[in-house]
C-alpha cells in the first residue's frame, strides 16, 4: 500500500514521444501528484514533456528535456546505438519490456496504472500483469485512442488481446460515444469515467490567435491529410482524385498536404504536372504548423476508414476550416452533415468530389460552419472545460483505490487471472463499410499518436 508519506503516484504507460502523451500529462501538472511515465518504445521523451520521471532502458543526455523531467535506466554516453540496446534486452525474457514494466510496478507501488492507447500501451501492460505472481496489481486505467476498438477488434490476431485487456482494466476513457459502447461490447465491466479528447484539453484560444484575419469563406487553401496505405485506414488518394477532377474550379486555391506518405507525394507531384493545380506538401512539422495551416485553409479533407474523434477535425473546426471528414460513426458525434461540416464515404472519389463541389460554392455554408464549430469547440474542448474533469477523473480513481487494501476490479481482475481469458459470449465490432482485414500496427503519430 502506499505510505502515507508520499504523493500519490500515477504510472503512465504510453508513448513517450508522443505530443498527445505529453499534452495529456500537462494536465496533472499542478496536483502534486507524483507521476511517472514508461515508454512503450525505445523513442526518446518528447521534448515538451515536464514533471514526470521517465523509465527507460538507456538513460541519454538530454540537453533538450526540461529540467522537471527526471530518467531513470542505465546511462548511456554514446550518441547512438540505444535503440539496438534496447533491442538486445528484447532477446532476454528477464529483461523484455513487459518483465522490465512489472519491475517498476512492483518498485514503485504505484496507486494508478494508466495505459494510453491499446496496441502498444495496454498489451503491454497486460502482459507485465502476467508476470506478477501476487495479486495487488494496481487499479488500471485504458484511455481508447483512435481505432484502438473499431479497426484492431476486426482482426482475429488483436480481438482475444482486446478482450482480455478490457476485461482486466478497473477504469475506461474513451474519446468519443460510439468506443463507450463498443467496449461494453467487447468485455469491459468497470467504471466508466468519461469522453475527452486523447491529448485532453486544446488551448483554443491561443490556437486563433494563429487564425488568418476575414471570414473563412475568404481563405484559398485546401488542407488535406497525407495518410494512405490500402493495409492501413487513411484513403488520401481518394480525396487526391477528387482534387483533380475538380480542375479549373480550384485555380485559385493551393492545396497543402500534410502528413503526406511517399505514394501520396508521387501523387500529387503527378495530378500538379498534369493539371497546373497548386499542390504543396507541408514538411514534417511541429503540431503548431498544422493548426497554422488550418487557420488559413477554407476546408480540411481527411479521409480514412477508421479513427475515433480525430485531433485533426477539432483542429480544424477551432481554427474555422469546413472539414469533410469521413463518416466513421463516430464522426456524427461532432459533424451534422450539412450544417457544421460534410461527411463522405471514403473510398468514394465521387462522393468526396460531391463534397468539395459543394463547400467550394456555398460561403455561407463555410461561414456558418465556422460560429458554429468555435461555439461547439469552446464548450467540449476548451482546455478550462476538459483539463478540471480529467483531474476529477483521476481523484475519483485515487479516491477509490484509496477505500480499498487490495484494488477490486469491476471487471474479472479481482478474480483472479481469469481476467486473461476471451469472455464468452463476446461480441466483436460491426463492419463499417470500406473495412479491411489486413493485420497492420498503426502509425505511432495516427490520430490520435
């Protein structure tokens, strides 16, 4: 148990050098919490990380890290070669990532685990749950990022893991209703603790500070998201085809990528030679640059068959570009067709073409979406709005784990190991159209990452 002479301590289990990881953590920053964070991969911390103690295998020099960020692991002077070290502990069951997690469980006796994002993070953790022979396993916490439930618990490699992380997590965050829901479907018996954003609250005011002056309607950039892979869930050469077949209508406007994929740079390398549209690709860039780009863009185009409530969208929406977004059910959440946005099929060029067509000539529709949007984006995104309830989420978890000597899963967890089992009876995620099957890990930066 704790003593009561310490903070109380959180261990976040996550990817470290995710900007979404560290805006997340910035909200504990003032609780006096004592919070610590084990990398699910050998990438270094981000460099905005503050106020956690990192785990790692190497412990580098980092000039760059803040001063409150305090590393723990073996030092390691050399400017290179820390990922092949970590590669090697690999190789030895003793000092794989999960036994290595399970050693800092156990040491630190954390009164919270938390694990952000399932493919990396909650195996992980389930698997250093596994190794622990006792059972005071701390109460565990899953946030659901992205297409953690709705893409993965298609796939009959990622389902039994799904199941038997939700049945043995106490707490679940997702950030949006329809993962709520699906993880009921898929096990989950604990408490739920509420939607919020996966990097938590956005600093929307500073964020318009970034804004062009004018009307929105007055803008001539179209943002477009650069993720396409055919065994993955972005679709941009969709909306890259619909991008030409609109010509001379977009003579006046610059499309910008970001986040482009090699093919989707050959591609619009191609559809500029041959059209004369100006096509750029925005540079491997600070997350500030996007939301620069979105706050001079009419609209921002994301298509893809999977995500959750994607960073990108509520970007856009704050910073007043019209987003057509793919209609991912989820989606339908923050987007009335019509009204504050356009949802598309998206591995339809028809549709999505449909919708440029249409945002293109209605300024009043790209005007009204944006009062729209900055009203729905101040109430439900607003960093005053969603920081205090994630702080009360935590203090309601502490506060329970507090009333209890040894933590009682809602779920299967109290009863022992056969959390680790597939549930009978469970459901798996319904098929949205477009769906692929193929097996492939996420991208570590996909909305969220």
């Amino acid at each position: 148990m704790r003593s009561r002479n310490r903070p109380q301590r959180i261990l976040l289990v996550a990817m470290a050098e995710s900007v979404h990881t560290t805006r997340w953590i910035s909200q504990l920053d003032q609780e006096g919490w004592d919070v610590h964070l084990f990398p699910v991969s050998a990438r270094p911390a981000h460099i905005d990380l503050r106020q956690a103690t990192v785990h790692s295998a190497a412990r580098r020099w980092r000039p760059d890290l803040d001063r409150s960020v305090r590393q723990r692991g073996v030092p390691w002077p050399l400017p290179r070669g820390w990922a092949r070290f970590e590669w090697m502990l690999e190789q030895v069951p003793r000092t794989t990532r999960a036994a290595r997690l399970a050693r800092a469980i156990s040491s630190l006796r954390p009164d919270l685990v938390h694990s952000l994002e399932m493919q990396h993070a909650a195996y992980l953790t389930l698997e250093s749950r596994r190794l622990l022979t006792d059972d005071s396993f701390p109460p565990w916490m899953y946030s659901c990022w992205g297409s953690d439930l709705f893409y993965f618990a298609r796939l009959p490699d990622h389902l039994e893991r799904i199941q038997a992380v939700l049945t043995s997590c106490d707490y679940l965050i997702t950030d949006c209703d329809r993962d709520r829901h699906l993880a009921s479907d898929l096990g989950f018996r604990g408490t739920f603790l509420g939607i919020f954003p996966g990097p938590g609250g956005f600093h929307v005011e500073r964020m318009r500070q970034l804004r062009s002056p004018g009307p929105a309607s007055a803008r001539r950039v179209i943002a477009l998201k650069g993720y396409h892979d055919e065994h993955w869930v972005g679709r941009a050469l969709v909306a890259l085809e619909a991008i030409r077949r609109l010509g001379e209508k977009l003579a006046e406007y610059e499309v910008v990528i970001y986040s482009a994929e090699k093919n989707v740079r050959h591609a619009a390398e191609h559809v500029a030679r041959t059209t004369g549209l100006r096509l750029s690709i925005l540079p491997e860039s600070p997350p500030g640059e996007i939301v620069a780009l979105m706050g001079r863009a009419q609209i921002a185009v994301a298509v893809n068959i999977s995500d959750g409530t994607p960073n990108t969208m509520l970007e856009a929406m704050v910073m007043g570009a019209l987003p057509i977004q793919s209609d991912t059910i989820s989606t339908r959440e923050w987007v009335t067709d019509g009204e504050n946005g356009l949802l598309v099929n998206p591995e339809d060029p028809d549709e999505v073409e449909r919708a440029l067509r249409r945002a293109l000539g209605d300024d009043d529709l790209v005007d009204r979406a944006d009062g729209l949007n900055e009203r729905l984006t101040d109430a439900r995104i607003a960093y005053p709005v969603v920081a205090p309830r994630v702080v009360e989420a935590y203090r309601q978890v502490l506060r329970d784990a507090g009333e209890k000597l040894v933590p009682a899963s809602a779920g299967a967890s109290a009863r022992g190991r056969a959390a680790d089992g597939v549930p009978a009876g469970s459901t798996s995620a319904p098929i949205s159209r477009g769906m692929t099957t193929d097996n492939r890990p996420r991208h570590p930066g996909e909305d969220p990452p």
